[in-house]
C-alpha cells in the first residue's frame, strides 16, 4: 500500500494554494513596483513668480541702467511733466517707486506706459525725477547695476 495523496488529490489540492498565493503576492506588489516606476518619472519644473513687495520692506525696488542713448527726467509720471533734466545710455539712478498714470498712452490706445521714480547723481541729473520704465533695466543691487552700465558703455 501507498502512503501519500494521489495524483489526482495532489493537482486539486496543492497547485490551486500556489496559484492562489503567487496571484495574491502579484497583486499586492503590484500597486508598490507602479508606484515607485511613476514616482521616479522626470516631472515639469513649476516656475513661481516672486511675491510683489511691500513698499515698507525696502527702502527702493532697485538700481535702474539707462538702455537708451537719451532720455528726459521728468517731475511728474506719465508724458505731460516738465523737463528735470536728462540721462545718457549707462547711467544709473536708485529706483524708488512704480507708478502707472491713469489714461491710455500717447500713441493713442494701448495700455498705460510704467514710470519709475528714480534718484540719480550722475552727469546731468542729481535729483529725483520720473522716467518711463521702458527706458531702463533694474537690478536688484548697485553692484549688478554697474556691472551692466560697464557692459553697455564698451
């Protein structure tokens, strides 16, 4: 006599447990293997804009370098102020303020040109006045802005 399962009995019983552990084992490892395979793709870097500061956290926005051969200080924003005085291509003035006047340009419908409030001791303008926003490059420190005004003027 025989001591053992059958053929029969071995197939019925013993295989369908593995089967049914190595399915279980696939489908609970599974979701772990996709989600380390997606968590390791390259994602898009976001670029953030830097938060508008409060006028109280500095005492200016920055150093203005003047990118135009010439351009006239104004005493009042927008194109209807007196002539203060004039700054050559290079120049760099301390930028105090942002200002945007009311009404369109002058060009006669677009949107309303940006002025700036800027400070300045170089050759032919040594106090404050307003320039057009388009007529300079700002920086963040007096440093960059030299560095650029140099850049310009070889």
């Amino acid at each position: 006599m025989r001591i053992g399962f059958s053929r029969s009995r071995r197939q019925g019983l013993v295989y369908p447990r593995l089967c049914r552990r190595f399915f279980a084992a696939i489908l609970f490892s599974l979701p772990l293997f996709l989600s380390l395979f997606f968590s390791c793709a390259q994602k898009e870097e976001i670029r953030l804009a830097p938060p508008a500061m409060s006028p109280l956290s500095r005492g200016e926005i920055g150093y203005g370098v003047v990118n135009v051969s010439y351009t006239h200080v104004a005493d009042e924003p927008g194109g209807q102020g007196l002539s203060l005085g004039y700054l050559r291509r290079g120049s760099v003035v301390r930028v105090l303020e942002r200002r945007v006047p009311g009404g369109k340009d002058e060009a006669g419908g677009g949107s309303p040109e940006t002025w700036v409030r800027a400070e300045g001791r170089d050759a032919g303008f040594d106090s404050l006045g307003w320039l057009p926003e388009s007529v300079i490059d700002i920086y963040p420190t007096e440093a960059q802005a030299r560095t650029a005004s140099d850049s310009l003027l070889q």
